[in-house]
C-alpha cells in the first residue's frame, strides 16, 4: 500500500509541475525495492523448503523411513522416499551472492571486500563480464551463481543423545534453536517440529515452531535480533551419491552420510510378517540398499533342492529333497521406484507377482512378492508371500535362493497344499540359476489404435493360433474343464442354492457387491500374468466401435476379421460355440467370449455373441464354458457418469405407444449403450429404442441401464382402458431370473 501511495504521489508531481522533471532516479529506488522484496520472498521460499528436505534426511537416519531411490537431476539429485514423498537437493557450492555484514561492509563467503555498502563511496555488487562478482572495478573471483553464508541465520541440524536438533549459526557461532522455555527442538518424531521463517514487519528474521501460529525474533548468541539479509538462499552446500552413498554438507558445515547399501527397505514388512523375518533369514540371505542389480530375463533352478521346511513332518520335505525344476523370471523393472514384476512355472503350477520390489547392491539382491497361483488338477487357489535372493552374473543367478510363505488358500479340501502361516526355503543345487527361456506360451498383443490405449490378444487363451477356439471357461474360474453345470461352479453353494461371490441380489445369497472381474478369478491374468485381464463389456464395445467387422475364414475356420479403423492392425475371433453341460457345440456357427462384467440379476454375465449375420451384447449363465479374448493394459476410456429420460412418466391407454429418449453422459463416453426394461409387461413393454406400447391397465415402471457402469433412470408408466378394450387388473411380482444358453439367447445391438 506503501509503494502504490508512493506512485501516486509520483504520477501526481508530473502531471501538475511546470518545469521538466527526471524521474529516473526515484525509479530506479522502486525498482530496486521491488527487487529486494522479491529476493527476500524468494529466499525464504527456499529456506523454508529445505528445513521441510531437512526433516524428511533425519526421518531416514531416525529409521523412520527409508529412501527408494536416489535420481540425478540439473545440479543435484531428486530424492523419493518410502513414505511418498519427493525432494529435490541442488548443490548450493558453486557460487555465493555477496550481501551486507555486521560491519556494514559488502561481503562474500566469509570474506569482507572493505567495501561499505552505503554511503558516498559505496559500491554495489554487480556480474562481470567474466561471470564473477564485482565490486567497484575489482574482480573479487567468486561466481555470480550460488548462495552465500555469514549473518544470515543458517538453519542447521545437530545429533545430541542419538536424536537431531535444529541448530542456528550466525556469524559463524552455532547455537541450538529452543523454544520459549529453552529446550532444544528435535527434528522429527511425535514432538519432531519443523520450523518456519518469516521476515517481521521492521526487517527482523523471525520463527515459528508451531505450524505458523505464532512467531519469535531469531537471536544471535549475545541475545541480539539478527537483520533479514538475502545472503543464503539455500542451507545445503553440496549433494553427492556415489555407489550407494549419500553425502549432504548443510550450509554450517555439518555433513550428513546416508550408507544406502544397508538401508532396510520398509515395504518389506509389508510382504514378510517381521516376526517371520529374523527365522527366514537363518535360511536365505536377505540383501538390503536401494540399488539392486538389473534382474531381468528367465532362470531355471535345476536342481531345485529343500534347504528347510517349517512344516517337515506335516507334509513338508526333508532337507536335501530334490524337487521339480522352478523357471523364475522377472520383467518390467523399475529402476526409479525399485519395482519388478514376476512370474514362476513349476510344472503345470504358474504364479505372478505384479509391481513387487526388489532391494539390493551391486550384484546382490532380494526381491518380495505378493503373489497369486493355481493349481489346475486340484482346482486350488492361493496366495504366497515370496522372498528371491541371489548374486547376479553373466551366466544367470549365483546362490539363488527361494522362499514362500503360504498367507492364503481356498478350495484346499483335500489339503493336499502346506497350511496357512508355514513356510518353506529352496535353492539350486548346484549353486546357479541359469538363463533359460520362459517355458509358458507366450500371448502376442496387438495394438488396434483404441483411445483407451487397451491392447488386445491375438488369439482366444489358450490357444496356439488366431483361428484356434483355446480353452473354454466359466466366468470367474481361472481353469478350464470338461464340464460346465451350475452344480460343479465353484461360486455355488449347491445346498443353499446361493452364490457365495459376485452377488448383488440378497435372493441369490450374501450381497458383495463385487460387479466386475478380481484378478484373483480372472483367467486371462492367472494363465498370462501381470498386466493382462479379461475385457470389460466396455473394452468390447469400444473394439467394435472403432473397427469394421467381416465374417470369413481363417485356414478353413469360421469367425470375424476385425480391421481397425485406426491403423488397419487386425484380429480374428474364431466362431469357438461354446460348452454348456459336458461338450462344445455350436462350433463354426457361433462365437460366444466373456466379459468381466457381471450382469443384474447375478446369475448371467456380459457376454459378446455373434453370428455369420449379426454381432450383438448379450447375458448368458456365469456357469458355462465360453471363450476368453484377452487383452493388456488399464482402460483410460471416458466411462459413463449418469443416464437422464426426456420425461419421468407418461400416461397412454392401452394399444398405444410412445417413445422414450435417453441422454448417456457425458457425450464422449466410450460405451453409451443402454437397454430397456419394463418392471410389468402385462402392463407395457419397451423395445431396445425406447419405443413402450400400452397392454393392459395399471401401472409400472419403465427403466434405462447403461452397460457402462449400471446407471439407471426410471419413467412410470400409466395405462387406462380404451374405449373398445375392457380394463384387465395387472399383478407385478419379483421375476426369477433364469439362465440363458445359446439357444434361448436375447441379444442386444452392439452399435448405437
């Protein structure tokens, strides 16, 4: 308010004076006020920010938390940390801004050039032309660039009694920073407290220790205010990180060095219980540092042979036991977050871990997984805790270790897998994993241009080639069979006649709530691995959309070729039939591929059916064999947020009709499909274009789903008698759903 008064009074003075007047020099003071006000709000930005980097170094050395990764950046290092968050520490070393010392003098680092800062002969600081500050006409050498120390107050950390403490040092003495009854001020921890600069209104540095409520003048040590300067716009002087070692110098000279070769990764207790820690690593070397070795490719672990099992006695193997060779393999690592995802074959058992970390140094590491398998004989489902450790070489893995923790199984019923909590450590027995090729046929992907960024499969799962029809599945089992009944689906209670998952109607069971596909139960993901799903309906929708479809053959076999309308890429999906009791039918005739997506009534699902004449959407029992198209990646498709009529009732007397018109949003969403139904249609009934005909008298409601998303909007329907037709009472009762087979198939347009 100040300076805006002073310009005014300035726009004043020229307007009314008769005499020229030059005006530059006071410009020049405001100008050089904006500056220094600037300087200052962004020095203390700085400051501020690096107490925050600050606490969050001495959170690691307290082993509070941990580092994930160190990267270089521009001038200095961008650190990510186990709990999210991620700094940036520039080296502050190259250069120092000359500001004004206790004498009144110009000064820079801890040298006093003898120039006043004021005053008749004082001479203000300006960048050669050689990149060096100047004062006057004498080069003092020091780079224009950097920060610079002296009766700034620098913030700074100490360690007293195993715990840090912030620090100030000014004019080169250090004192510990206390709060109003003189105690020091620990860094972090429950009472941790980071401090906040400020500039007090009479140009005073003053703090806070309270988030900001309240503040208090900095004192040097004779109990005297310090003046608010520019001088040190930065409290670290140097990063450095070299071989797993990181190095700050704070502005006051302490020097903080962070060993990360032996830092614990704290996601680690995450995947191991850390009362199961310290007995596993009696039997497998656990390596820590946040600089592990590049891991991936596929290693086979022949032989494979038991070093301990918790549960010999009961089912597990002695020491020595030789069992059947492991394929290990790791892809997708992230050297940023420490990230890698797995998968492993043993025998016809294959298991993923997706987005697990890995811990090391050099060319030891130690990766943990979360991981999901199958067994196929046994219809078993699990989850492992699994711990890999080994040296990595040219030829494969040294002294590669194995260990898993069963955490969770179902359908274990003749416990024929180790029991919950116990688990079991392995190793090559002749001291190298070698390099191997992943014994699992692999899936090619193919990128048909869809907005969603969603890659498709080239061939049904299972299969070996785009015209073969692979394996059948029910939706929600991750295995195939020979037969497909209600009575042998594993999510049906045949006692109860209710299904146990995936429920959304309290008539068929315990509500879940659960609509689409866990990766726990999806067959794409179980039998490919990490990153590959079942599609939703949308994902469907979304391929047909945006691709042209023509029936033909393919070596001798019937289907459609889709052609994008992207980048011409296609696919073939082969007319497979489908299994509904003890064999396949309909082959060559129809396709039938699941969705993830469960239908309304709980006992059907999405489903695509198409014919030599027609593609369509439809619902079909979740207990049959259908074929499985997956596809890669997460959907970034626009989804569907709501669903409006044009009108919420309508009155019509019987033989009437009329039309509804539905409005999808929002307008750009990928799957705006919806479908029609009538509550009662004794009273009227409604096509899939909105089109509801009058029947009998009475009253019932009209409702609009979208695929995407279930959202719904309803209109009531009221029909009286006409005059030629006598009015009939209608009864409205609950409707039990039945299944659907191919045979008696509804099926819906896929185009809108």
């Amino acid at each position: 308010m100040k300076k805006n008064g002073f310009i005014l009074l300035l726009l004043t003075f020229s307007v009314f004076s008769c005499d020229k007047y030059d005006d530059s020099a006071l410009w020049d003071k405001v100008n050089e006020l904006d500056n220094r006000v600037t300087r200052i709000e962004r020095t203390l930005q700085n400051l501020n920010t690096d107490l925050i980097k600050m606490q969050g170094i001495v959170d690691v050395l307290q082993k509070q938390v941990s580092i994930t990764s160190v990267t270089p950046i521009t001038g200095g290092f961008r650190i990510l940390f186990s709990d999210g968050r991620t700094y940036e520490i520039i080296n502050g070393q190259d250069g120092q801004t000359p500001y004004v010392g206790g004498n009144g003098h110009w000064w820079i680092g801890n040298t006093d050039t003898g120039t006043p800062a004021t005053g008749s002969d004082g001479q203000t600081p300006f960048i050669g032309s050689n990149g060096n500050w100047w004062i006057g006409l004498r080069d003092t050498g020091v780079p224009a660039t950097g920060t610079g120390t002296g009766d700034v107050a620098i913030i700074g950390i100490r360690e007293y009694n195993g715990r840090y403490y912030w620090t100030q040092t000014i004019g080169g003495t250090t004192t510990w920073l206390t709060d109003q009854y003189g105690n020091k001020i620990p860094v972090s921890g429950n009472d941790g407290t980071t401090p906040i600069l400020r500039v007090s209104a009479d140009g005073w540095w003053i703090v806070s220790y309270d988030g900001g409520s309240t503040f208090d003048y900095i004192l040097d040590a004779n109990g005297n205010k310090v003046k608010a300067t520019c001088g040190c716009e930065s409290f670290f002087q140097s990063v450095t990180y070299e071989d797993g070692v990181l190095v700050l110098v704070l502005m006051d000279g302490t020097v903080l060095t962070l060993d990360l070769n032996e830092q614990k990764d704290t996601r680690m207790d995450q995947v191991v219980p850390v009362e199961l820690q310290e007995k596993i690593s009696q039997y497998i070397p656990l390596y820590s540092g946040i600089n592990p070795p590049n891991v991936e490719g596929c290693y086979l672990m022949s032989p494979e042979t038991c070093v301990y099992c918790e549960d010999y006695g009961d089912g597990g193997y002695a020491p020595g036991t030789i069992m059947d060779d492991m394929y290990l393999r790791f892809t997708n690592q992230n050297p940023f977050e420490n990230t890698v995802d797995y998968s492993g074959c043993q025998g016809d058992i294959v298991e993923h871990g997706n987005g697990a970390f890995i811990c090391g140094h050099g060319n030891y590491f130690t990766a943990y997984f979360d991981t999901e398998g199958e067994d196929s004989e046994y219809g078993v489902t699990y989850k492992i805790a699994l711990v890999i450790s080994g040296t990595v070489s040219e030829q494969g893995i040294k002294d590669c270790y194995y260990a898993f923790i069963m955490t969770e199984k179902h359908g274990d019923t003749g416990e024929h897998f180790m029991k919950e909590g116990i688990f079991r450590v392995f190793d090559d027995g002749d001291g190298l994993a070698e390099k191997s090729a992943w014994p699992v046929l692999e899936t090619e992907m193919v990128d048909m241009g869809l907005p969603s960024g969603v890659k498709w499969a080239n061939t049904n799962l299972g299969a070996s080639s785009p015209e073969e029809s692979g394996n059948y599945y029910a939706w929600g089992e991750t295995a195939t069979k020979s037969s497909f009944t209600l009575y042998n689906y594993p999510m049906f209670d045949s006692e109860a006649e209710e299904f146990f998952k995936y429920c959304t109607d309290e008539d068929w069971g315990t509500v879940d709530g659960k609509t689409t596909l866990e990766l726990a139960d999806d067959a794409a993901y179980a039998a490919l691995g990490a990153g590959w799903r079942t599609p939703t309906i949308t994902d469907w929708i979304e391929l047909f959309n945006n691709s042209s479809q023509t029936w033909t053959q393919k070596n001798g076999v019937n289907g459609y070729e889709i052609t994008s309308s992207a980048n011409g890429n296609k696919l073939f999906l082969p007319a497979a039939g489908g299994v509904e009791g003890d064999s396949p039918h309909e082959v060559g005739n129809y396709g039938v591929y699941w969705s993830s997506s469960l239908y309304e009534d709980v006992v059907n699902s999405y489903a695509i059916f198409f014919a030599s004449n027609n593609i369509i959407w439809s619902q079909l029992a979740r207990f049959y064999g259908y074929s499985v198209r997956p596809v890669y990646g997460t959907s970034a498709a626009v989804s569907v947020t709501r669903v409006s009529l044009n009108r919420s009732t309508l009155s019509l007397k019987v033989g009437e009709s009329s039309t509804l018109n539905a409005t999808v949003t929002p307008s750009n969403a990928a799957n705006r499909l919806v479908y029609w139904t009538s509550e009662d249609e004794s009273v009227a009934t409604v096509n899939d274009n909105g089109v509801v005909t009058a029947v009998g008298a009475g009253s019932t409601r009209v409702r609009v789903r979208t695929l995407d998303g279930g959202k719904m909007a309803y209109c009531t329907v009221t029909v009286t008698a006409s005059s030629k037709t006598s009015a009939m009472p209608s009864s409205s009762g609950k409707v039990t759903p039945k299944p659907n087979k191919i045979s008696d198939i509804k099926g819906h347009s896929i185009y809108k």
